[in-house]
C-alpha cells in the first residue's frame, strides 16, 4: 500500500500521457509498478504527485517484426518477451531477472529505466545496437515531441531521458537477433536473487561486443573493452577487465571476487563463441 | 483519459463475480482482497514481491497482488484461491502433504495451477523455475514438488 494521496492517470495514447505528465509536475509513468509499489511503500522513493498508467497504450505494447527490425513496445512484460522468444539472446537474459511471477508485471522498459544499480535487460539492447522510440513534452505548450535515438547514444550508466520522456518501444536488427551470443550470470544465493556479475557477449564476424551489470552501479558497455577483447581476444581478457574500472566491493560479494568471477564468465564466453 | 482521485468505489472481477469495493489509488490489490472484500486466502507476506504468499491469478497468469494497484485491475479475471472451490491441484497437495504451517500454501496453489495448465506434462525445469517464486519457510518443497506430480496425473488420468 502506498500511504500518499495521488491520482491515478490512465492514457489511451502517448500524446495524452506526456500530457498528464505535464499537468503534475513530478508524476511517474505506471507499467508494471513492481518498483513504484515496493520504493513507495519504503518511501524510499521521491513522493508520488500522480502515477500515469501507460499499458493501455496500443505502441507500447507492440511485439512484432517491422520490415528489417523487431519491435518490442516498451511495455511488454519481461514474461512476454520470453515466450515470444523473437530475440534469444535477450530472452535468456531476461530469464535471469527476478521470479517467474515478477517477470508476468516487470515491463521491459521499466527493467531498463529503473533506478536500480542492475538493469539486465539493456545489455542485449545494447550490444544488438537496438534504437529506441520515445515522445516528450513539448516546450512552453509546443506538442509533444517524438524521437528516435540509438539505445548507445543515449545509455551512459542510465538512460539519458528529458524530463517527461515517455519510452515507447525499442527496435532491434533483425540481423542482431541472429548472431552468436553467450550469456552468464552468477548470484551469491540461488537464481532468485541480484547478480554478482552477469556477462552478455555477442559475436559479429571477428567483432566481439561485451556488456556486464552487477559489477559496477549500472550496466556497462565500452567500445574501448570490446577493441581490446576482439583484437587478441583470449590473452586480452585481463587487459579488457582493467579497462572496465573499479569494481564495487558489497554484501554479495568483494571487487576481487567479481572480477575473477567476470574472468572466467568472459573466457568461457569466448570459448563459446570461438 | 480515466482518472482516479481520492476514495472511488471500483468494480472488479474476482472468482467470477463483480465486487464492488471503495478503493484509493494507492491501495494495493492485496490489500483491496484481504481488507475491503474479506478474501483473506491471499495472504500478506513481505509487501515487497519476494515471497509469493500474495499470488493471485491475474487473467490467468500468476501474479504478486502486493505489487498491483488495485485501480489498475479494471478489466483484469482475478482469481483467489477461494475462487478455486476444489481444484485437483488442491487435492494433490493434501494427499502429497503439500503444506506445513499453511500460510504460502494458497500462494503456491495459485501458482501450481496456472504451472499445470500451461505445462500439462512433466517439465522439471519449467517447475523450477515457476516454483522459485513462492517461499516456504517451513521448507516444504519435496511435499509440493511432489503434488505438482500427483495433479498432473489427476488432471490427466490417461496419461
């Protein structure tokens, strides 16, 4: 239960819901909720002036092949991405967020916007060089505003979002969804838990592309780390892990032990791969 | 657009019935079952979507109530497990011993049952990972892992 008094917003399009966002300054945009309920309830989170429910918005939720790309409307439950499975390398990765039961509420979107440190589901995105579709308030009464932006463009430990942004959907090359991909995840309890590393790598011709979460506050991805692991991608593994920066040390687990942990998940990544 | 402010009476479809109930847009459904509509089967465990003990069917998928809005279930067949009357699943986890303490037990059910329905055969991994989503903390797991076994038999006997 959330104690604050707020209203409840429910759009029919993104034009309205941008402008719902524009009448209460400081709402949040509703999907799954799985974080809004939870953060609310520990008032962990800014308060709530009004929450804008965007799942019925038809573009949203969109799961289908466009001409070379997939769309995937941003929000899709986690669940629903899996079982369509148009993206396998993604599916995996999402099958390792949360329960089976979270994953029926956690939008796609939401995973990748959220405030917190792991956001799983962006590391395919990113590698995959998926673009994402949005819409923005517009300045002083201008209507609102649509956009279309690389996922890698505007991903900088978080998604960089103008105030009111509304994540639409993300398309993916439908070449991107076929090539090779490994991915590993190790938590310090069981499959239900935050990562201490998951590693996600993807194969292009002799290009290998690495996106970590778990070791760092956010997701990362480096164009320096994936240079250094396709130009001699086995004695490199070391080198690439130093260009990754600090790694955090928490109650899961110390800084040395994910780094020998990302370690062993990038070689046998490439073992898988080679 | 719909819009929600302050105490509104809403209507929701639960165990096939329209109830009525006075609701604020930051009442959980949980809480909406438990407190406005007497269907304390669905239990209040963490409030934090860990434990499961609040499952619910929500248009048939199993879903943590503690995380759902009640405002946001219009249109939505919620199920309880008072909804279920006498459900296979439910005899399998009697006869299997299914249940210790009781109180993730209509969690668990809820969720064995929308398991079943969509894996009508024996798929281990798929039980693994349906069933990682409700805690026993009396760590009943093999009398549970064991009545998924049973209601699928008695859900299809010819098999």
């Amino acid at each position: 239960m959330i104690a604050a008094e707020f209203p409840y917003l429910r759009a029919d399009t993104a034009e309205e819901a941008v402008d719902a966002w524009s009448r209460y300054k400081g709402a949040r945009y509703l999907a799954g909720g799985t974080e809004i309920t939870t953060s609310a309830r520990r008032t962990a989170a800014p308060a709530v002036t009004a929450l804008v429910d965007i799942k019925h918005i038809p573009e949203v939720n969109i799961h289908e092949m466009q001409k070379d790309f997939l769309i995937l409307g941003a929000a899709l439950t986690l669940a629903d991405v899996v079982e369509g499975d148009a993206f396998p390398f993604l599916s995996a990765t999402l099958r390792g967020i949360a329960d089976h039961s979270v994953r029926n509420r956690l939008t796609l979107g939401g995973n990748v916007t959220g405030m917190l440190p792991y956001r799983e589901a962006v590391l395919p995105l990113l590698l995959a060089d998926a673009s994402l579709q949005s819409i923005a308030p517009g300045k002083e009464g201008a209507p609102p505003v649509r956009r279309e932006q690389k996922l890698k463009d505007v991903f900088d430990k978080r998604l960089i979002l103008a105030p009111g942004e509304l994540v639409l959907s993300f398309s993916v090359p439908i070449t991107a969804t076929e090539l090779a991909w490994s991915h590993h995840r190790k938590t310090r309890t069981g499959p239900v838990d935050y990562p201490l590393v998951t590693s996600c790598l993807i194969r292009e011709e002799e290009e290998i592309r690495l996106a970590i979460s778990g070791a760092h506050p956010y997701p990362v991805r480096s164009d320096e780390v994936d240079a250094a692991l396709t130009k001699d991608s086995v004695v490199a593994v070391d080198q690439a892990i130093g260009l990754l920066g600090a790694f955090r040390t928490d109650a899961r687990g110390s800084a040395d032990y994910r780094t020998a942990l990302l370690g062993n998940m990038i070689r046998a990544s490439l073992e898988e791969l080679s | 657009m719909k819009e929600i402010s302050g105490t509104t009476e809403l209507c929701l479809c639960v165990n096939g019935e329209e109830r009525r109930a006075s609701v604020r847009p930051g009442d959980t459904l949980m809480r909406v079952l438990r407190e406005k509509l007497g269907l304390t089967g669905t239990k209040c465990g963490c409030e934090n979507g860990d434990c499961g003990a609040c499952t619910v069917l929500f248009d048939g998928k199993p879903t943590k109530s503690c995380m759902v809005l009640a405002v946001e279930c219009d249109g939505i067949e919620i199920t309880t497990i008072e909804g279920l009357a006498t459900h296979p699943v439910q005899q399998a986890f009697t006869e299997e011993n299914g249940f210790q303490c009781g109180f993730c037990t209509p969690g668990m059910i809820l969720n064995a049952v929308a398991l079943v329905t969509a894996h009508p055969e024996t798929d281990e991994e798929a039980d693994r990972e349906w069933m990682q989503s409700n805690l026993c903390r009396c760590t009943g797991y093999e009398g549970i892992r064991n009545a998924l076994a049973t209601a699928r038999i008695l859900l299809n006997p010819q098999d």
